[in-house]
C-alpha cells in the first residue's frame, strides 16, 4: 500500500509534459499544473495559430494566458524532495530506435502507446489520457502506434487525407474534393477499405485453395514416383530372369535393356521429382503471400493499407496447370512382353523386333503437365488404326491452354470448348496470340495421338509446334512451316501449309477426327460421322512436340468448336 501511495504522490506532483517533478510549478485556468519552462515551449510551438491549449484537457485561451509560479505547489515538490521522493515512472519506457516517440514528450521522450489519426500525433500513455477524458477527443480514431502518420496528411493542403479518389486512385483531403478533384468519383477512405478488404478476402481464398491444390498435386506426384520406381524394378527383375534362359548371344542384349530402363527410370523420376520442387515452391511463395496479405487486412490505417494495397493484392498468374493429370499407368509393363518374344522368336528380336524393345522402355505411360520432348524417333512404327477400336486405343484428352487464347476467343466446359466472341479481359501473356482469333491445347502431343473436334460453322482444326510466332501474318495458322490446318467451311475443306493451299474433297461433317503419328511423321484429318472418312494425310518428319489448335475467322461470331471426349 505505501508503494501505491508513493506512485500516487509521483502523479500529483509530476508534469505531464516531461513526466518529472515540478520544476517551478505554474498553474493554468483549467487548473492542470506544469513545470514553467514546458508549458512555454508548448504554447511556443502555438503562437503561429494565435490559439493556446492545455497539453491534457485541450483546453483553448485567448489571448496567451500570464504566468505565475505556483509557490505553494513549488514549497510541496521541495519538501517531498527532502523526503526521497523522485519521480521514476517505472511504467514508462523510453522510445529507441525502432520505436514511435510521443510527440508531446519534451526531452527525452517516451514510447507511444498510441496514434491518433485526427490529429495527427502519437502519444505515451501519459499524454494519451486527455483522449479517454475529453469528450471532442474521445471520438478521435486511435491506432497502434505509427511512424507514417505524415503519409496522412495533404503535403498540399496540411489537411488530413480521409476521402479516397477512385478516378485518380490516390487519398485525397477534403480541400482536394473541392480543388484539383473537383468532379472526380470520391469516398471515404473507410468506404473504399471495406471494398478493397472484401477483394483481399477473395485473394486470401484463391491462394489457400491454390496451396490446397498444389499439395495434393504433390501427393499425386510422390505416388508417381512409387509408381514408376516399383514398375522399373518389377520389370528390370522379370526381363532379367527371361534373359537368363536365352544364350550367350542375346546376354549383352539383356543387359542394354537392363541399362535403356534404368536410364528412363531416372529420367521420368527426375522429371517428376523437379515438377514436385516446382510445386512445394510454388506453395512456400502462396504461404507468403497470404501471410503478407493477412498482416495487410489488419491494418487499421485506412490510407496505409490504400497504400500498400495495390503491390499485394495482384495475384500472378500460376505457372502450373491447375492441376496433375495422370492417367492410368501401366510403365514399362510392356518392356516383359517384347523380352518375352525375343525369347520366342530370337532370329526375329535381333534384327527386326529390337527397336520394339528401345520403345517400349521409353514410353511410359505418363501424362504431366509439362511433359519433355520424347527421343528422337526410331524406326518401325506401328501401323496407323483402321478401326474404331484401334483408334480409341490411341484417344487422348486434350484441353485449350487460356494463356494462348486470343482476347476475342471465350473457352468453356472446363477450357475444352471455345466460342467467338467480343473482347475478353484476359491478362497480358506473352504465349497469347493477337492478331488472328486462335488458340492451342495446353498438352503437348508425342507419339500416337487421336482426338475428334465438334464444329458449329466454320474452323481451323490444327497441328504446330509450340514456337510457333503469336503476332503478325507469320501466326497465322497454315502460313508458316510450324503449323498444319484444315479449313472447314459450310461445303469444302482445305489444308493449309507454309501457305500453300491444297483443295480436298469429301463428305461434310460437323465432327472432325485428327490422327498424329508423332515418331512416323503421320498427321490424317478424317471426317467423322457413322463412318470415318479419311480426307487427308501428310508424311513428313515433325522435329518438335506438337499442340493441338483451332482458328476462326475475324467476322466468325458466335462459331465455336469443342474438344469432344471419343468414346
């Protein structure tokens, strides 16, 4: 209890100001108390405005109130002085380098407790009181403590800025509503911090359902590996234990095949493995960003978070497919039935049947969503399909890429249908073509391949190579020698090439099949309705993946063309 009442003394008999025992104790009108050399500094600070206030109440005198030693009060601090008391807030902390200091303090100052943006200033908790107390002050916005309360204040005007322009995306004061932004569309700051704060949450969403999608893609991945790891062994065992019946003669054939699995092995693990790195970087950066944007939405400074909003809230475009798409795996399975036949047929594996082999291990079936460029082709191609079947056996699903879409080109039904339309808000990409109404799949195509396209009016169905230019007349589909396009219309079709035209008969139909032999260098357009009707086919050497692509003509508004699943 002494302790309490020796803390009370030190607050009667301490100024406000310094937050030390009087010296030369003056009195008010308002009655508060202070040490003369602090109350003349404070109302010498005021004489510009004319207006002198008291450092706690708030209190106005005009003209400057005269000042008189209060000699009792002097009498008192002298005899408690005698007595041992001294002033040592102990609750107090004295502001450092990282801290904001109360602008009242005079000497060395006290650490802030809080910032009040109508004034503007920040206060220590002892200079803060005349805003618990005082009822103009009590409706003041009070914050945490804050070094940038300058950025509130019009550098024009000396106002504090509380309105925010929308036409020229800046905090304004009240006299700039009236002067260089008069007309302009303007509200509150709070009102555009709601707006803004409801955008922030809808990022916040986006990244935790991005960093969701990015795990178990990751999981995914991680499976893929078990996967290819457990079929490589499985078959490095099997091949071995059917290469240990055979002779002499085929033991070194035994061990390159040994050598071709392995070898793909750590390839395709190597690839998976690099995409996953991709993917857990991919979700460190979104944790970031959203902690970034957290810290951002708790702000209570309207124009601080006005400010700092715009470099935090553009959410950049993902440089991964929304998502892992692999299909059913069957590895190097196949690599057991062609050692399988060599031993059945050894005189034939030798010479005709060991290409087989070398394919087999290097076709996995694995789909990523950023596959690499397959080995170059060997030869002995499996023959093109003659049956439905067969071609079902070679279907693959294909989806348009939107970073390629030109802006006046709507994709739908999950990016497998596009349709002409006006212009579309798509961000700036450098894959997106700009000057022809066209797009490409975001797979790219190797080996055997078949997908069929739906028509509605007139289309470009299309084949090229992912370097393929997105400006000028050389991306135009058909007039370059990166790209292969048949042209449907009502009644014709036409094939285009390195702008060469060829005319080409046939039945018309809405559904056109696309058969690509990558390896063989085969590409066949087929017209598809109850029969298939080849119209036709080229032979050449293609020396890069290819993408599948549509085209329409500029005045083709409302045609659309769809990716169809073949079944």
């Amino acid at each position: 209890m002494a302790q309490k009442g020796d803390e009370l003394e030190r607050e009667t008999f301490s100024c406000s100001v310094c937050l030390d025992l009087l010296k030369e104790p003056v009195t008010i009108p308002c009655g508060h108390s202070y040490c003369m050399k602090c109350i003349k500094t404070h109302w010498d600070e005021e004489d510009q405005k004319g207006i002198y206030s008291c450092p706690q109440c708030r209190q106005t005198f005009i003209p400057r109130p005269v000042l008189g030693k209060n000699t009792m009060l002097a009498a008192l601090v002298e005899q408690l002085k005698k007595t041992g008391l001294q002033a040592a807030p102990a609750d107090h902390c004295y502001a450092g380098p990282e801290d904001v200091a109360c602008d009242v303090c005079t000497g060395r100052k006290r650490k802030a407790s809080k910032s009040c943006l109508a004034c503007p200033a920040s206060y220590c908790d002892k200079h803060l009181q005349p805003h618990y107390e005082a009822a103009p002050l009590k409706k003041h916005k009070l914050v945490e403590p804050s070094k940038n309360l300058q950025e509130n204040i019009c550098s024009r005007h000396d106002e504090v800025m509380k309105i925010f322009c929308r036409t020229d995306q800046k905090c304004i004061c009240l006299v700039c509503v009236m002067d260089e932004h008069k007309g302009h569309d303007t509200v509150s700051a709070a009102a555009e911090r709601t707006e803004r704060q409801r955008e922030l949450e809808v990022s916040r969403l986006e990244i935790q359902q991005r960093i969701q999608d990015r795990e178990k893609d990751v999981k995914l991945l991680q499976q893929e590996v078990e996967a290819i790891n457990h079929s490589a062994d499985t078959t490095v065992e099997d091949s071995e234990k059917i290469f240990t019946q055979l002779i002499r003669l085929i033991q070194k054939r035994s061990s390159d095949v040994k050598q071709q699995i392995r070898s793909q092995q750590e390839t395709e693990v190597r690839r998976v493995k690099e995409l996953q790195e991709k993917l857990e970087q991919e979700i460190t950066e979104l944790k970031r960003r959203d902690a970034e944007l957290k810290q951002l939405s708790h702000t209570e400074d309207h124009s601080q978070f006005l400010h700092n909003y715009p470099s935090l809230s553009a959410l950049s475009e993902s440089t991964h497919s929304s998502s892992i798409n692999i299909r059913p795996l069957t590895h190097f399975e196949d690599v057991i039935a062609a050692v399988s036949e060599l031993r059945d047929k050894l005189q034939d594996i030798l010479t005709d049947r060991w290409t087989n082999i070398l394919l087999a291990v290097t076709d996995p079936d694995v789909l990523l969503s950023q596959p690499e460029p397959e080995p170059e082709p060997e030869p002995g191609p499996d023959p093109e399909p003659k049956s439905r079947a067969g071609f079902l056996q070679c279907s693959c699903e294909i989806t348009l890429d939107p970073n390629t879409a030109h802006t006046r080109l709507l994709l739908s039904d999950g990016n497998r249908k596009v349709t002409v339309r006006k212009h579309q808000s798509y961000s700036h990409h450098p894959d997106r073509f700009t000057d022809w109404l066209q797009v490409l799949s975001r797979e790219s195509l190797t080996g055997r391949c078949y997908w069929e396209v739906e028509i509605r009016g007139d289309a470009y169905v299309v084949v090229a190579y992912k370097t393929i230019s997105r400006a000028g007349f050389e991306s135009d589909f058909g007039y370059n020698n990166k790209s292969w396009a048949l042209y449907c219309d009502q009644n014709n079709y036409a094939v285009y090439y390195n702008s060469m035209r060829t005319s080409i008969s046939g039945p018309r139909s809405s559904r056109v099949g696309v058969y690509l032999d990558h390896r063989a260098g085969i590409l066949s357009f087929y017209s598809v309705s109850v029969t298939r009707t080849l119209l036709h086919r080229v032979q050449t050497t293609f020396t890069q993946p290819l993408h599948a692509g549509l085209g329409f003509g500029i005045c083709d508004i409302g045609w659309s063309a769809e990716l169809c699943k073949v079944e």
